[in-house]
C-alpha cells in the first residue's frame, strides 16, 4: 500500500497537482469519541468521597488555544507496569484492630481489601522483629543464640500473624506481602543494642542472613505467602528506636555476599529482593553504588524509598526516582512508606493530609514507580501504640475507647488510584498545561483508563480533557482529586 500511494504521488506532482497527506489513522480516533467518562471524586467542603459525581461524553475538538487548560491523554505512549498499592500490617495496626468489635474489624478489612466494597489494596509490608510501632522491643531467638536453634514466630502469632491472613482472604488470596527489618539482635550489633543505630557486626552477616531465610520459611509454613523483603528498613537513620546504619558499600556485600546467596541456596531466589528502603534525598548515591556491581545487582528486583527528610512544601526529590530509573531501567523502584507525622487527634480531618498523599503519588508514578506502600494501615486514637512515642497519622484510626473507626481523606486520595488502577496497568501520558492541576494516567489490562487530575487550589478550574482531537469539558472542584474513568 506504501508503494502504491508513492506511485500515485509521484504522478499528481507531475502534473501540478499538491499532494496533501492523509491523516494518519490511530486507533482511538473512531473508538474514543464513543466511550463514556464517569468522574469519581474526592472534595473538601462536600460530601463526595471516592463518589461518582459525573458522566461525560467526548466530541470533536481540534487544536487548543494556550488560554485553555487542559489534560492532554495519549494511550499510545505506554509505560512501566504497575504491580499495586498497600500498606503496613505493624504491631500496632494488629494490635489496635483486635480491640474493635468484630462489626468494626469487617468494615476496616472490607475498607482496605475488598475490591468492590473498598479500595482494593494488594500490596503489604510487615515488619522482621520489633520496630518503633510495636508496643516493646522483641525478637524471635534467645539471647546469643548464633546458631538460631530457638527461632520462634510464636509472637506473632497473636495479632500479626491472624490479621495479616484475615487481609489476605479478603483481598482473594491476591496481597504481595513484603518483610522489612528494623533491627538485628542487640547482641549481634556493635552498640549491642536494638535501638540507636549501630552496625551489624561482621561475625554476624551469616548467621543474620539466615534470620530472614528462618522468617519467611516460618510465615509460608503457617500459610502465609512472602512476596518479597527489604534489606534494612532506613539504613542510614540513628533512630531512638530500633535501627541498624549500613553504608552503601556495606549494604552492598551483605547481598552479594550473604543475603543473596542465602536466598538461593534456600530456593527462595524469586522472592524480590529490595534495597535501600529510605528516603529519596540519598536514592541515587545508595542505588549507583550497589547496581553497578554486577555480583551484588543480580540478586536486587528493585529500589524501595521513604518520602521523610525529603518533605520541603512543594518538593519531594522527585526527580531523584527519574534518575534511577533512567540509569537502571531493568530495576523497579517501589515505594515502601509514607505517613504524616506528629499525631493530634485535632487533626485528623485536615485536608492537607491527603493532598500530601496525592501530590507524592501522582509524582511518584510520573517518574517511573510501579508500586506505592503506605505505612500502618490502622492506628489507635493516640496514634499508636508506639513505644518510643513517635505517634503518627494513619489513613484510617480506631477509637478504641468507641470501637468506631475514623476515616482521615488520606484513605480517600490512596482509593483514587488503588480503587481505579489494577494490578497489570500501564502507565500513560497524562499532560497537564496548568500547574494548578497535577495529573497521571494509566490503561488497565481491560482497556479501561484512569485519568487522575488533583487540584490543591481553592479555586475550580474548568479544562478540556483531551484525546486524539476528543475531548470533554470537566470542572476540577477546589481542593479535590478525581478519577476519571473511560470504559472501554
């Protein structure tokens, strides 16, 4: 046919005619203008929560004019392959979640897990040993035990462990779990101590090693599957809690050295193994450094990262997660926890913490993150337990003192994308010409899209949601996120 339409051309110019090229033909030009947009929407001053709230149709507009706002969708552009959304099964949210009445405890496990009633969460992180959200410092061997002979998970097995399944069967047998430690032994550190940092001792990288290989074989005995695990929860924090220091070079040859190959040795070579698991500030230096020692990068699925430190108003180091990903594409990078810090139970209905959560999510996905974690999906109405006192927000807290949960707009605004995106989806081009309005898309294995658009103003701004010459006229409300949904 190319050959053909040459052919012609060549003749029409021969004799003074002006060829004009045919519009190219894409595939959304017919189908798009025929597919419905429904609006979900979150919005201070209303009572919208994840609420259907329009329905659009496209119809014909060719080029805009820079005095129009608009998002600019292209389908064809398709990106990295989103694997979920989650959060944290702590101690403290088993804890608080066995002090509800059992009417309680469905809601928050239909609230979370349940793809229909709920937001639709597949992904889960819990922690190896004690971290600051447990109510006291534990671990699962006796003291000096190097041989690890009295490793026990029976702790657990009072709220973590009876959560974390009740979780997985309401998310049907479809939640990634991932297990991240806080701290070794104290007897296997240099402060001989859980909490204040401290290093691993190197006479103890083998017999620690073997700790994560104990834990996941023990959970997946008592039917628990383990997705994947995290080298050192914050690995470059000196905290009051428990925390372990390891430089780049030193998480570096503890996997190429021990943890890697005790994966493979144990055949749990396909559990994905995640380094780093702190802040975007250094996220760059900690990735180079491992990934480009082939010995040590073969055994890494990917780079988690925290959104702490990094938090200066509008910036995030976003751009930190653009770099890795431009360097290491073969790699994925993960977000493993977030969570407003500072509890007060006055504020536990602020707008601001959702809109934190939106601008982190949109950004995050934009700049090539394929799953987002929270931190502890349930907390009590003091913002713990914590036995360190470094209570913190939740999306949803229990007022144990009631038995009624509280439902904070963060839980609303991590449902605008883990409601809407799949497991499976792919990332595409989602182009705002206005920063009032941040926006990301995605196209998901059904051929469904969702369009997420935020506006942190005080002000609705109208804008032309555009795709291949279609678009739609849609009012973005003031201190809202909405997902725009065109079925396929």
């Amino acid at each position: 046919m190319k050959m053909a339409f040459s052919g012609i051309a060549v003749i029409l110019v021969s004799i003074g005619f002006t060829v004009i090229p045919t519009k190219v033909h894409n595939q959304y030009d017919e189908p798009i203008i025929k597919r419905k947009i429904i609006v979900y929407t979150t919005a201070e001053g209303t009572k919208d929560r994840l609420s259907a709230t329009d329905t659009f149709n496209f119809s014909k507009m060719d080029q805009p004019l820079e005095t129009q706002v608009c998002v600019f969708v292209d389908p064809d552009k398709k990106f990295q392959t989103i694997l979920g959304f989650g959060g944290a099964i702590t101690d403290a949210a088993a804890e608080t979640f066995y002090q509800l009445p059992e009417s309680a405890q469905k809601e928050l496990l239909n609230a979370y897990y349940n793809p229909i009633k709920g937001i639709g969460y597949t992904m889960a992180r819990t922690n190896i040993n004690s971290c600051d959200f447990s109510s006291d410092s534990y671990t699962y061997v006796a003291n000096n035990d190097s041989s690890l002979s009295t490793f026990s998970i029976a702790h657990d097995k009072t709220y973590k462990i009876p959560f974390i399944k009740a979780a997985t069967k309401v998310a049907q047998n479809q939640l990634h779990l991932f297990v991240s430690p806080w701290s070794p032994p104290a007897w296997m550190k240099d402060n001989n101590s859980m909490v204040e940092g401290g290093h691993l001792k190197n006479n103890f990288r083998k017999a620690w090693a073997q700790y994560y290989i104990k834990f996941i074989k023990a959970y997946e005995a008592d039917g628990i599957p383990v997705w994947g695990l995290t080298v050192q929860n914050e690995p470059m924090a000196k905290q009051t809690w428990e925390s372990c220091i390891y430089s780049a070079e030193a998480e570096r040859d503890f996997v190429k050295y021990f943890l890697g190959p005790a994966l493979q040795r144990n055949s749990l070579a396909e559990k994905k193994l995640i380094i780093w698991d702190h802040n975007r500030d250094l996220l760059y230096q900690r990735a180079s450094t491992i990934l480009n020692d082939p010995e040590a990068a073969k055994y890494v699925w990917g780079i988690g990262y925290h959104w702490y430190e990094t938090w200066t108003g509008s910036g995030m180091e976003f751009l930190n997660e653009q770099r890795v990903h431009e360097a290491y594409p073969n790699k994925n990078l993960i977000f493993t926890e977030g969570c407003i810090e500072k509890f007060s139970f006055d504020r536990i209905y602020d707008w601001s913490l959702g809109e934190r959560y939106g601008h982190s999510l949109i950004n995050d996905f934009n700049n090539g993150t394929i799953a987002w974690t929270d931190w502890n999906i349930l907390l009590n109405e003091k913002g713990g337990p914590n036995h360190v006192g470094n209570f913190c927000f939740a999306p949803i807290h229990a007022d144990t003192r009631t038995g009624k949960l509280m439902y904070t707009n963060s839980y609303y605004y991590l449902g605008q994308f883990s409601k809407f995106v799949h497991p499976g989806a792919k990332r595409i081009i989602s182009s705002s010409n206005r920063d009032q309005l941040e926006t990301t898309a995605f196209e998901n294995k059904d051929g469904s899209l969702a369009v997420i658009v935020m506006n942190s103003t005080s002000q609705s701004i109208q804008y032309h949601l555009w795709i291949h010459g279609n678009a739609a006229t849609i009012v973005s409300l003031p201190h809202s996120i909405a997902t725009l949904v065109i079925n396929k």
